[in-house]
C-alpha cells in the first residue's frame, strides 16, 4: 500500500498575481580531476585494493564493493625498469578543425576526414535551451546529441549518446572523446540530433544544438620506469578543494637482500590483522630442519618489515643508498644476521595473539645529513652501528653473556672511574607516538608508565616517537624499554685498560671485578699456568665453603672452574676441572664470594697504530631487562573514549521528500531523514537537490535538525535529494539519496476541485536514479 498525499489549494476567493519565476541558468561541472603520483623509489608492492585509497580520509571503496566517488579510474605501476605506459592519463597532440554549423533534426551534419596516425577523436558541441511557459516561468530544456562515427569501409556505429536537460538562454559548450582504431586513414563523422527541432516563429522555445569544431587526437602516454606511479580520476564537482590523498600500500620487492636461508614469512607487509607479516622464518629442509645459511644473500621477492636487512639496503643500494661507499663487502653480515634472528622472534603481544620482537614500515620522503635514516632504522630495534677500521659493524641492546673481564691490575692506575645519570633526566611515563594502521596510519600517542619509577619520581614524562612503528603493543614495549633503561641502567663506568681489552667490541659484555668496590673481591693477573693450576701474582687469603675461580681462556671465553684449595692464604690455586686449555702469563683472574658486575661496551677508543692503551666507555647491564619489558605485561584493550568522533561519519537513512505547491504559486521541498547510530558525535547535515533526470546537484545547505525545506523551487516531477552527516571535525558522510516523482492517483470528485496537484512519495524506480551519460568534459561513450 502506498501512502497518498494530497496536496490542495484554499477553495474560494480570487489569487494574488503571482511574479513568474526563472529557472537558473544550468552551470554543470562536468569536470573531472586527474592525479599522477609517485609513491615509492623503485619496485614496491603498492596499494592492494582501492580500498587502501583515500580522498579525504574516506575509501574509494567500501568492504561491501559500493563506490564513494563518482568518475572513479585506477591504475598503477610497480615501477619496474620496462612498464606498460598509464592508459588514459597521457598528453594529447592534436590538430583543431572548425565546423560551425547548426545541427538540425531534419538535417544530420557529417564531415569526414583522412588521418591513419591518431587514436582519438574530439568532438566539441554547443547546446542553448530554454522554455517559456504561458503563466511567464522560464524554464530548462532538453535535446538528445548523437554522434556516430564510420572507420575506413565500415558502417556508422552510435558512439556517443546524451541527454543535456537544463537550462542554457546561450550556447554552452560540451565535448566528446572518442577512441577510434589506430592505422586506419578514413574517418566520417555524424553528429544528429534526436530531438524534434521548435517551429519556425516559435519564440517560447529554445532548442539549439551546434557543432563547433572537432579535433583529430595522437596520445602519449606517459611511462615512469623504476619508479612505482598511481594514477587517479574522480568527479571534479564531489569536491571544493583539491582533495587530501593517502595510500596504504606495501614495501620495497626485489631490491632488500635477505640471507638465501630465510623467506619472508608473509606478504602482507601492512596488514594489521596478521602480527606475523613481514617477518623472516628460515627455510626447512627434507629432514624439517631449517637449511644452515651458507652466507649469501637473496632479493626478497616480498616486502621485509625486519628492520635489520632495511638498513643494510640503505646503507648499500648503489641507487637509494651509500651503495657508492659501501658495498657488502664492507659490512659485517653475521653482526645482521644476529640482529635479524632476535627481531624476528614470536613473542606475546599481550594481547592475546604472537607478534616478531620488531617490525619496521616507513616512509622516507627526505634527504638526510649523514647516516640518520640508517640510524632512524636501526632505533627501531634498539640496535647501532660503528666502523671498526675495517667493516661496518652492528650491535644490538639484547641479552647475552660476558666474554671479557676486568680487573684493577689490568686497568692503568688499577682504577675504575663511575657515575650515574642525573636525577633530574629521570622519568616515569613516556608518551610513545606510534602509527595506527586502522586509523589509516595516523600518529597515535600511547601513554606507558613504569610503576616503580612512578613511586619514586612520581609523574615525570618524556615524549618521543617509535621510529616506523605501526603495533600497538611494540609502541608499548619502546616506552618500556625507554623506561627500565633510564630506571635501572643509570649507572656508567670508564677506565683506560691495558692491550688485553684490545678485542673488547661496542655491544658486548664485560665483567669488572674491583677490590675497592668490595673487599670479597680478589683479582689480578696470572704469572703462569697450566690447564689445572694457577700461578697468582700475589697472596690471597681462600675462605671456606665452596669458592671459585674465574680466568680469561686463550680463546677469549671466560671460564669458571670450583677450587680444590683449603681455606687459608695461597699463591697458587688448583681448580677441581681442566680449563679447557692452558691460560697464558697476564691473563686476567678472579676470586670473589660476590659476583662481578656485568656492563655493556658503547665505546672504546686508543690512539692510532696503539693498544697498548684502550679508554672503554660502558654502562651498566640488567640480565633481567628483558623479561621486565616482555613478560607478564598485561595490555588492556585500547579504549575509545565516549567524546572522541570516529573517523569517518555514518550517513543518515530513510530518506523522505516531498514537493509541496503552496497558495502563493511557489514549491516547497521538504526533506527529512533518521539520523544515523552514531548520531552523538554529528554537529549537523548537509543537503543538496537535483531537479529532473538529468538536473545538476545544487543548493548545498545545512541544517542540526533532521528535516529542511528547500524554498521557492520550481515544479517538477522528478526531484533527487541526498544529504550527508557532518561531525564536527569537518569530515562528512557517505551521500544518502532519496528521491521524489510524480504520479497519477485516484481522487473523490468532491476533491478535485481543491486539488491542486497530487504526489505519492516512494521510492522510484531504479531507472529513474541512473544517469546514462558521464560528467565529464571529454566523455568516453561506449
């Protein structure tokens, strides 16, 4: 059943004479904009879907396949040495021949032509319309434009078809782009207008179609080798302003060498669902065991998020690196291959699911001075880079074990020199701003707190942005880290040790054993020994219960062996285990009932062609640094605050219109709406309203209320409307459209005479809500 609504006027009594009303002159927008963007430096694996494009912030398509642009094109290059040119976005050469000539619907016009060089053909075409009607409105028009074009022998085929329906008192100029077959040389052109011409003398009428001119096209286009290009079309008129363009697209293929014994684990570098992309996982051989790396490396054929193998392109890539100073030869691979093993470890999100320790996704867009992209990248995993005259080399701020120690009798001067960072450099919170991959990357700042340090310090902040970081829970593990660090590893040691720190590397651990720090401590050098027995370099006094020993191997290794020595004072130890082998004279020992303390090496430094003197730097080391930053850290679910708009309104439904005739003569057109669910964070909609078939969208108002009425409009029987939710971040909805027609009803004859028009409010066929022509100023008819 369908609801009726009858629409009547006062019944007696004479009416005012109304002023005739003139239709505003039609001032379409049939253009369209075209964007030619380079995205990426080289292969890449680009945007997926268009989904994974946005004007605006909003998609150019949604999950269910719906479109939110209009005159929407695509395309893309992977930006390989040879790709195929961008169709449809090139350059036109072209030579203009003049017409002139009124097109008659009695009398089709044709001219005809020879070119076997171009491929496209443009027609142009001016259309003026108007009507008058007996109570005085000036209204709109309508004519039908058809162009048929016949190649070399063959027939005239339709290629151009459109409807103008507006109104034009002078001549309005279109244009028509039409592809035709390349090598063919004879062309014929007939341009028709299907619809019936006014009578002569006819002076309320204007339906006049001419045709100007035509143009005879050769495209070129255009090719990006070696760089990775989007290509891009939509409607002109769905924006004020040139629109903000974002891409989510994929990493670098082809070019990041990876060891010839990993694989990247998944190619979805960017998806956020899948914590695993982007990863290395080692190739298994028949026996299911991963295939020993032999030393080479590969291309990936993937994007890679380990940031590891990123720095080792950038530093080496001869085109977007220091590949003119570094080769891989001079790169120490195993230090990366250590680095790339421990980022690429699964560990508990904390939310539930398994991610790598670290993943990288960044865009570089500037130049910078000296090695800070490649330092900014290895941030990312808490790893540095130094040149130790020969390679560049890596280490990592990860567990490990000491493999040097020293003592007051290495150390010129037999002392350590300490400090600690100063109080005021402390923190307890750290804003971490990281990059949301489903809020389209957007900078997200996540707050970290360290308890302890809270309760000593209290609210103390540092701010600081994860450097390509794009996972939530990783963005909370660098503030962490940020913090323990500066909690706990506050204190620093220095000292100028003697030739046997000269394989001491930035990065690796060292044990100190000083006297003067404890007096359970005894330390020293060895005069001579054997694989069971240690010559002292001076008396020390054994204590009881269990006591060992610990001394510097010939291969480096610190071994640690029990002591078969009685209590009492000795110069000579006997261990109850072989050291593996026999430690030379000057190697380093020590005896202690406390353990050493372990520092990390930042620097060391000696003087040119001398080690016989080396100054080390270190800090202090926290074996359990990891587990504080890993382990038994709950997440909580990331809220969304109640006052915090979302990022892309949702539109209004249900909507309702109606064309009401007032006494006065005018027309009202009332639309109203539901609002949309999330109608809390909406500051109001905007309108627009397309008169006829074919009218122009037009009058753009605003209104907080769910309901406007559009005021002195003329009659038609067709209206279109469609309104957006606004929030009040300035981004508005997806358009939802609803529509209005005339139709014949049933009336009591008592009525009738009260009657002025009579309406049924529905929804229209869909016909009625398709255009059948492009809005383009050069239209491709098909």
């Amino acid at each position: 059943m369908v609801d009726q609504h009858l629409i009547s006027g006062r019944g007696g009594g004479g009416r005012k004479q109304r002023k005739p009303k003139t239709q505003d002159a039609g001032n379409p927008s049939d253009s369209y904009a075209q964007v030619v963007e380079i995205l990426s430096a080289g292969p890449c694996r680009g945007v997926r879907t268009i989904r994974d494009v946005f004007l605006d912030g909003t998609p150019l398509e949604n999950l269910d396949g719906s479109r939110n642009f209009s005159d929407l094109l695509f395309q893309q290059r992977a930006g390989r040495n040879v790709e195929a040119p961008l169709q449809g976005f090139g350059t036109y050469q072209s030579s203009e021949t003049g017409v002139g000539v009124e097109v008659k619907a009695s009398q089709f016009v044709t001219r005809t032509f020879s070119n076997d060089q171009i491929d496209a053909i443009i027609v142009r075409f001016g259309v003026a319309l108007e009507r008058r009607e007996d109570d005085g409105d000036v209204k709109g028009n309508a004519v039908r434009v058809q162009i048929f074009v016949q190649q070399g022998i063959g027939p005239f085929v339709l290629r151009y078809d459109r409807i103008i329906n507006d109104r034009f008192p002078q001549i309005r100029e279109f244009e028509a782009f039409i592809p035709v077959t390349i090598g063919i040389r004879d062309f014929s052109i007939r341009m028709v207008k299907a619809t019936p011409d006014i009578p002569d003398g006819d002076q309320t009428e204007l339906r006049q179609l001419r045709w100007q001119s035509y143009q005879e096209i050769i495209t070129t286009s255009p090719t990006y080798p070696n760089l990775h290009t989007v290509a891009m079309q939509f409607g002109a008129e769905q924006f004020n302003s040139p629109p903000r363009r974002s891409y989510r697209i994929g990493g670098i293929i082809g070019r990041i060498l990876i060891p010839s014994n990993m694989r990247v684990a998944v190619a979805g570098l960017t998806d956020s669902l899948n914590p695993l992309a982007g990863g290395l996982d080692p190739i298994l051989g028949g026996n299911g065991q991963p295939i020993p790396w032999d030393g080479r490396l590969v291309p990936s054929p993937q994007p890679t998020s380990d940031p590891a193998w990123i720095a080792l392109f950038l530093l080496t890539d001869p085109m977007y690196g220091y590949g003119s100073d570094y080769s891989i030869n001079d790169v120490d691979l195993m230090d990366l291959a250590e680095i790339s093993a421990y980022n690429n470890q699964k560990i508990n999100s904390g939310l539930g699911y398994l991610e790598r320790r670290f993943r990288l996704s960044t865009l570089i867009q500037t130049e910078a001075q000296g090695f800070k992209h490649i330092d900014d990248v290895l941030s990312n995993c808490n790893a540095h880079r130094y040149f130790d005259g020969e390679k560049m080399r890596f280490w990592q701020d990860r567990p490990g074990t000491s493999k040097f120690q020293f003592t007051n009798a290495d150390v010129i001067d037999g002392s350590f020199t300490y400090a600690s960072s100063d109080l005021n450099s402390r923190y307890s919170v750290a804003l971490v701003t990281w990059h949301d991959p489903d809020d389209q990357f957007k900078p997200t700042v996540e707050p970290v707190e360290l308890e302890e340090a809270f309760a000593v310090y209290g609210y103390r902040e540092t701010k600081f942005t994860a450097y390509g970081c794009y996972s939530r829970s990783q963005a909370i593990r660098a503030g962490l880290y940020q913090l323990v660090t500066n909690f706990y590893e506050t204190d620093t040691i220095n000292f100028q040790a003697r030739g046997s720190a000269a394989g001491l590397r930035p990065g690796q651990l060292f044990t100190i054993y000083d006297n003067r720090y404890s007096s359970a401590i005894a330390a020293g050098l060895l005069l001579n020994a054997s694989v069971t027995e240690l010559q002292l370099d001076r008396t020390v006094t054994i204590p009881g219960g269990a006591v060992h020993v610990e001394v510097i191997t010939p291969s480096g290794e610190i071994e640690r062996r029990l002591l078969a020595n009685n209590p009492g004072s000795a110069d000579q130890l006997i261990v109850t285990t072989a050291f593996s082998a026999a430690p030379v004279a000057g190697a380093s020992w020590a005896i202690t009932t406390v353990p050493g303390r372990v520092w990390r090496c930042l620097t060391i430094n000696s003087e040119e062609g001398d080690l016989s003197t080396i100054e080390v730097f270190g800090s202090i080391y926290l074996p359990d640094k990891e587990a504080r930053i890993e382990q038994g850290i709950p997440i909580s679910p990331q809220e969304i605050p109640g006052d915090v708009a979302p990022a892309v309104a949702s539109p209004p439904f249900n909507i309702n219109v109606v064309l009401l005739a007032l006494d006065s003569g005018s027309y009202v057109l009332q639309v109203s709406w539901q609002p949309p669910a999330d109608a809390a964070f909406v500051s109001g909609y905007i309108l627009e309203y397309k008169r006829g078939q074919f009218g122009q969208w037009q009058s753009q108002a605003t209104t907080q209320g769910v309901s406007y009425d559009f005021q002195g409009v003329l009659y038609d029987p067709i209206y279109q409307v469609r309104v957006a939710s606004l929030l009040s971040t300035g981004k508005f909805s997806n358009w939802a459209e609803g529509a209005y027609y005339e139709a014949e009803i049933e009336v009591p004859s008592t009525v009738l005479s009260l009657l002025s028009r009579a309406v049924v409010v529905r929804e229209p066929p869909q016909a009625n809500l398709v255009l059948n022509y492009s809005r383009r100023a050069s239209a491709i008819a098909f």
